[in-house]
C-alpha cells in the first residue's frame, strides 16, 4: 500500500484513477477544488486545494510517495506543482498526460495533422508544451501517460495496450476507456517502468 495525494481527484480521469486507487487498497489524499465533488471511497481523504497555489499545494503534498495530477493543461502551471513537489520532498509525479503530441508517423505528431480539431488545439498545444516541459527535468521521477485520442468513459475491461510514443489504434479506432486508463495508470504507480518518459495506452 501506498500513500498517493491525486491532484483533480473530481474530475473524468481523477474519479476513475481515485477509484481504481481506493480498490487497490492505496492510501489516497484527493485533492480538488470543490471536495464536495470527491466520491466517497474507502482509504481516500478529500481535501480542498488548487492546484495554481504552490504554497498551500506543497503543505498537502507532504508525506507522499507519489503525486497524480489530472488537471486541464490550459490554466495550469505545472512548474508550480513541481516547485510544490520539490518542497514538499516528494520525487515520484504521474501526469494524466494527452494524446495531441503523440505521432501518427516518424516525426508527425497527431497535433500537427490538417484535420486536426481546431476546438481542441489550445488544450492540446498545452498538453505538448507540458511533456517537452518535463523532459526538461532531471530532479523530479515523472512519467506523462498519454491516453488514445478518444478518451471516453466505458468499461473496465483490463484489457489494453501499451506504447511509447505512437499513437495505438485497432479497427475501431484510437481509444481508451478512462477505467482502463486507470488501470495503466495505478500499474505504473506500482510498478514503475516508465520513470522520466511518457507512454500510451490504448485498445
């Protein structure tokens, strides 16, 4: 068992990894904005916090072996939570990461294709800008899990794939449910293969 503070604990993939966490039977700090929102789960303390408050931030990361953070890449400032995470000694960070930066080919990432949806560009810009981010960072153990381009709820099947830096996908297209993710996500936090890189998930 371990102790996880989970940063956006409310939200489609934090409620889905909160669970998953819960039902392993890990310790979980679950962190949100409105912790009303928190499912009430066995083993998870809801707790309010921002994630853009790095002082009041790194009070509840304290004590932690690791970090998740499912937040919106638009609007946050991840060097804040790593300075958070930098003071409050905690190493191992696990980021909810996007599937925009993965590549559709050699050198082509799925953010740059024509036919990419202007809706979600912002957020995907972000989401990039966040990995070449971390692969900055030498202090810090993180890991960027991607998801497929549909990131949807669904079952949890427990039956996927893993990748590096290409995008996965079969007959029915790229996608993943957030249960799933889940699941690769609290392997990883286990299990940990993936210490300073991103990877993907995906059916």
């Amino acid at each position: 068992m371990a102790k996880i503070a989970l940063i956006g604990a409310s939200g489609n993939a934090g409620s889905r990894i909160l669970k998953e966490l819960s039902d392993r039977g890990h310790e979980v700090t679950a962190i949100a904005r409105s912790p009303e929102k928190i499912a009430q789960l066995p083993g998870v303390t809801a707790l309010k916090g921002d994630a853009q408050d790095g002082a009041a931030l790194a009070g509840l990361l304290r004590g932690h072996d690791a970090v998740v953070s499912s937040t919106r890449f638009t609007g946050t400032d991840f060097s804040i939570i790593t300075d958070a995470l930098r003071e409050a000694g905690v190493s191992r960070y696990l980021v909810v990461g996007g599937a925009a930066s993965l590549e559709v080919a050699p050198g082509q990432r799925l953010l740059d294709q024509p036919d990419f949806p202007e809706a979600y560009k912002e957020e995907a810009t972000h989401g990039a800008a966040t990995l070449d981010y971390l692969r900055d960072l030498d202090d810090l153990e993180w890991t960027f899990l991607s998801p497929s381009a549909m990131f949807e709820p669904g079952e949890r099947t427990g039956t996927f794939r893993l990748g590096k830096d290409e995008l996965l996908s079969n007959e029915n297209g790229s996608r993943i449910s957030f249960e799933d993710y889940a699941i690769a996500m609290v392997d990883e936090i286990e299990n940990p293969k993936h210490i300073r890189q991103r990877f993907t998930v995906g059916y």
